[in-house]
C-alpha cells in the first residue's frame, strides 16, 4: 500500500532538509569562509549567521568583482559622531555559486512585515529562510526576538505564515524556523503543532530550554515525540543539540527518527566533523585552518571576524600558533603558520582591508619572527631578573561577547552597525555590532 505520510511539497528553489547533516548558525562562526570549509568537507547545508531584520531590510546589495561574491552593504553613522568617517560595512556576505541551493538565511525577528521586508533582500539568493526562536539573550528576547518567540506563539506563527506567503511562495524557497524545547513535552508538543500547520517545509529542535546553558548536556527525550509531529504535518524535523560527527549524526537521525542533524560547537573548532569515518574523519587542525585562511583571504572577510575564529581553530600552544591568534593581519598569520603559498594573496587582501601598515610581528622568512624572538628574550631576561619563573600577560578571553548582528534598540539599527572590513581595531566582533557586553553564546 502506498504511504499515506504527507509532505509539505520542498519549492523550486528550495530545498529538502531530509538526510541532511548541516552546519548551524552561529553568529561570528558561522561567516562565509566558514561555511564554505564545512561544504568542503561534507556539510550538506549551512545555515547562515542570525541577522536581524532591520539590519538586512535597509542593506545594498552588490557583487564584490574580485571574488564573485554577494555583499549586503550599509554604511554606518559611527555612533552618530560627526568627526568620524562613515564607514562601510558588510552586513551578509555569500557566495552565489559555492553555497547555491545549500544556504539557508537565519533572520532574527519579532515583526512579520520586516521579516518579510528583509526576507525579500536575499530571498533570490539563498535556498531558505530561517527564523530564529531560540536565543535566549536578554538583547534578542527584550526585542521580542529569538527565545522570547516561544512564549508568543501567535506572533512566531504569524511571521511564519507571513513568510511563507508573501516570501517562500513567490521566490520558491522554503521557510522554516528553530527552536528551543519548552519545560513539558505538552507545551512543546502544542507550540510544534501550531509551527508545522504555517506551511514551513522544516523544523529544528535545539535539544536544551531555554534557560539552558550551552555546556549542559542536550536533552533528547522530547525528541522522538517532536519528530512524530512534524512528520504528522509533513515537516522535516532536523535535530540540534551535542551532535559532534557525521557519523554520530547518523546514528542519532536513525535513533531519533529525526530527518536530519545540525552541528554548531563541534564545527566551530573542527569542521571537518562533516568527515565520515569511512572518509578519514576529523582532519589535524593546521590543515583545517589552512583551509580556513584560504577561504577568509578569498572572501576578504573581516579580519576581526577571522583572528576570533583562529582562535576557536588553532589547537596548537606553540610560540608561533600563540603569535598567529595575536596577529593583526593576513600575512602575519600565513607567516607564522608557514602557509607560504597564501602569502601573495594575504598580502592583497591586507591592502583592500587597509591592515597593511599594521605592525607586523612576523619576519619576512616566516621562520623566526623577530618581534616573538624579542619577546622571549624579554621573558627569559625577566625570568632571570625574577630569579624564576614568569608568566606571560594573561591575554584576554577571546568568547566574551558573541552575539548576533544586532544592536540594542530596534528603533536605532539603521544607524548603528558598526564594524567595517578595514576596521583598524582588534576587536574581534560579528560583521554588525554586538552589545561588548554579552556574555557567553547561548543562542
Ligand atoms: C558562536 C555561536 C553562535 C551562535 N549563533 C546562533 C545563531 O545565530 N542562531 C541560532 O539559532 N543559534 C545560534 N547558536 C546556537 C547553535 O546554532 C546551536 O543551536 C547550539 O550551539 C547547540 O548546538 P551544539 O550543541 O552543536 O553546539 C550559536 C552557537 C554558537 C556556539
């Protein structure tokens, strides 16, 4: 007998996201280079950075011709300074033919006309449009965004639905949202069934609530039930939550009965999680960095935004992978790691993003750095005038304060993005501002 199972029909442009082992969103991580090194090793879908709706909604959108990519521009008031330059920043930044019919675009929201205002800006570009209902963070869920969405479930539903009209029907693309589990399997359970009757084509359940933090373990007892009702409505369910490996992916999909798996923190680090075993698996970290600085030289992407990544990458405690995350620009880092063959490209890319005339703590060689050099003497002569043993200045934590790209106030953000590509400042920030203050990621 022939399944009866329903199916929400995936549109033209879309996208299916049964079987799929995919990259999650993640503000700052989850930035073009990035994601084009998770497709590389074998993420079948990246979801792209949560991006506020006002942000997007008043952006330009241009071809960058040295690299073909598509850049979502808007120029900054510098906090409404007078004396300051306006600046130019990239609010979005995708690749038209590397991540087509794979990019899902993740939009932070509380208002179905600016969803649909700002759905409309990358809506021929990206093969979905995700809404985000699981951030948890006092400057999302004040704005009546993400997390804050599961408590007003006629609001979520009505941006769904708003989306899937005005949006997903006409440019054939697939809406879909994530969210969060709520305190019982019942509230869970009647909020999912409200979702999956919006005509989204997917669901994504982040395994912990939302008070959770993002060390606790996921919780997947509500897991199979959620699956049960998107499959009831012809939903596809995509699991989140603890997923490290293509292969345990796998098997919890084929557990759960999920459709597919999402991987956040284990990608950040690594993404060659993506790797079956039976494909050798998870690669050396230097070779997934080298795959890294290709991609962020490629993509001209913002150098704050790379140095926080090399952070989260390099594994390695020796004195010239230290100095790499403390470098300024592209050439140092290449230098220090010896990716030679990067070097004429890092060095163009230093020029367009105006960090050429940083200084620069790497030799030409690249293999004895004199500024390092003379910090260890510096250290070993002070170790020597101590008469023992010193420490080397506790650097900064380098996770303070990722958030995604937003500002404070709704009603302030068509002036207040800030970070541009030639940002001569080390601060390691998203493509758009982000309240310093935030603590720990918890989206
Ligand atoms: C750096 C970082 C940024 C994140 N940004 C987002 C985001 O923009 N949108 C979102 O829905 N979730 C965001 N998340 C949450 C992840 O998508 C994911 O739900 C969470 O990390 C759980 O997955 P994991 O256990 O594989 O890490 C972020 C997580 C991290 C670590």
């Amino acid at each position: 007998m022939a399944s009866t199972t329903p199916r929400v029909p995936i549109p033209a442009n879309g996208v299916d996201y049964r079987g799929k082992i995919v990259l999650a969103p993640m503000v700052r991580s989850g930035e073009l280079p990035s994601r084009l090194i998770a497709l590389k090793y074998g993420a079948d879908l990246v979801w792209g950075p949560e991006t506020i709706d006002q942000a997007i909604m008043g952006a330009e959108r241009r071809v960058n011709p040295r690299n073909n990519t598509i850049e979502f521009t808007r120029v900054s008031s510098n906090g409404g300074r007078p004396d300051m330059p306006k600046k130019e920043n990239v609010i979005y930044r995708l690749d038209p033919a590397r991540e087509k019919g794979k990019l899902i675009f993740q939009m932070g929201t509380a208002r179905p006309d600016y969803a649909v205002r700002a759905a409309k800006m990358v809506a021929a570009d990206v093969a979905g449009i995700d809404v985000n209902s699981g951030c948890p963070k006092p400057f999302s869920t004040s704005g009546g965004m993400g997390a804050a969405l599961l408590r007003t479930p006629d609001k979520l539903v009505s941006i769904l639905e708003s989306l899937v009209q005005e949006v997903g029907i006409p440019y054939q693309i697939g809406i879909s949202v994530k969210i969060r589990l709520l305190e019982t399997p019942e509230m869970t359970e009647s909020l999912v069934k409200r979702l999956v009757a919006t005509g989204i084509t997917g669901l994504t359940i982040h395994c912990r609530t939302t008070p959770m933090r993002p060390r606790e373990r996921a919780i997947r007892d509500q897991l199979k039930m959620i699956v049960g009702v998107c499959h009831d409505a012809g939903v596809a369910c995509v699991m989140n939550g603890d997923v490290t490996s293509r292969d345990q992916a796998l098997a919890l999909m084929e557990e759960y009965g999920a459709d597919g798996a999402m991987i956040a923190t284990a990608a950040e680090a690594n993404s060659s999680c993506f790797r079956s075993a039976a494909e050798g698996g998870l690669l050396p970290w230097r070779d997934v960095v080298e795959a890294y600085m290709e991609e962020a030289i490629r993509a001209e992407n913002r150098y704050g935004n790379t140095k926080f990544l090399l952070n989260m990458m390099i594994q390695s405690k020796d004195n010239s992978s230290k100095q790499a995350k403390q470098a300024k620009n592209y050439l140092d880092v290449c230098r220090l790691l010896q990716f030679d063959h990067l070097i004429p490209a890092a060095k163009e890319v230093d020029k367009i993003l105006g960090l050429a005339d940083r200084p620069t703590i790497s030799s030409e060689d690249g293999t004895q750095p004199s500024a390092v050099q003379k910090a260890k003497e510096n250290n070993e002569s002070a170790r020597a005038a101590a008469g023992g043993s010193t420490h080397l200045k506790k650097q900064p934590p380098t996770r303070e304060s990722p958030g995604p790209i937003r500002t404070n106030s709704r009603a302030s953000i068509p002036n207040s993005t800030s970070q541009t590509e030639g940002d001569t400042t080390d601060e390691i920030t998203a493509s758009a501002s982000i309240p310093q203050q935030s603590p720990a990621v918890a989206v």
